[in-house]
C-alpha cells in the first residue's frame, strides 16, 4: 500500500494561528425570568457591534448576534426569551 499526500491540498488549507485573540467585553447582565441576559460589545474597525447571550437551564445561547445599538440587543434577546417561554412553557 503506497501513501501519498496531495502538498497542493496541504498548502491551500493552511490553519493561522491567532497570536493575539479578540474577545468580546461583557457590558450588562441581568435576570429576565429564569434566564440571564448577558450583553456583549465589539469594538473594531468596523466599529461597535453589541450582541445578546441567554444563560438557561441547557446552556447557553446567542440571541442577538450583531446588534447596532445595546437597546436593540436587549429587546431581541428578550424577544427570544419571550418566544422560547411561549414555545416549551
């Protein structure tokens, strides 16, 4: 049995290893019901991005992924809330 590697493949699929991470900065948390309302900013050259993570039962969930401002982060995460209670009681 001969092995043989396909280099073309190995160079067009190269991993960048990140020497210096970007995390998100956590703003405002809070209890809406049973869940925790966790909001996050983004800064970067793009500019400011807030998003909506929802801490339940099962974990953890994103609500809002990219929201132009911190209110409309809070009313789409308590829109899921409102939703996932109205669905599964």
């Amino acid at each position: 049995m001969v092995l043989s590697l396909n280099f073309d493949l190995l160079e067009s699929n190269r991993m960048t290893i990140i020497f210096d991470p970007h995390y998100p900065k956590k703003v405002l948390a809070f209890s809406y019901y049973d869940f925790t309302i966790e909001i996050c900013i983004d800064e970067d050259e793009d500019g400011i991005t807030y998003s909506a993570w929802i801490g339940y039962d099962y974990g953890w969930a994103m609500a809002t992924p990219a929201a132009n401002t911190k209110n409309q982060a809070i009313r789409e995460a308590k829109k899921w809330v409102d939703l996932k209670r109205k669905t599964h009681g």
